[in-house]
C-alpha cells in the first residue's frame, strides 16, 4: 500500500481540478458527455491560459516550448 507522497504529482493535479472545475457543478443536471467536455476544457485551459509562478509566470505550454 502506498501513501500519496507515491504520487504526489496525480494528487497535486486531481486537487487541482476539483477544486476549480468540479467543485461547483451539479452533477445530477450533467451526463458523462458533458463532463468529458467540461474536463477536456478545463484541461487546454489549464494548458495553455494558467500561468504559474513556478513556472517563471508562464502556461505549461509556453514552458514546455522553452526546453
């Protein structure tokens, strides 16, 4: 059995997006559809319009474009 201190990284990300995309729906007014969509949007925005201050006040992508 591991401890989150494993995969530190998936947890980081799965509190991430609860916490600003899933936080606020309704889940019984939404299908599996709408979620998969809701999800994939939350993840190009965190992509490419979130910056980070760990990364230098970029976007994932403008960082990733930097290596």
């Amino acid at each position: 059995i591991g401890n989150s201190l494993d995969n530190r990284e998936a947890e980081y990300w799965f509190s991430i997006i609860k916490s600003e995309c899933l936080n606020e729906l309704n889940y019984s007014k939404i299908t599996l559809e709408d979620l998969k969509k809701i999800i994939a949007d939350y993840i190009f925005w965190y992509n490419n319009y979130r910056i980070q201050s760990i990364l230098n006040w970029k976007t994932p992508q403008q960082y990733a474009m930097m290596l």
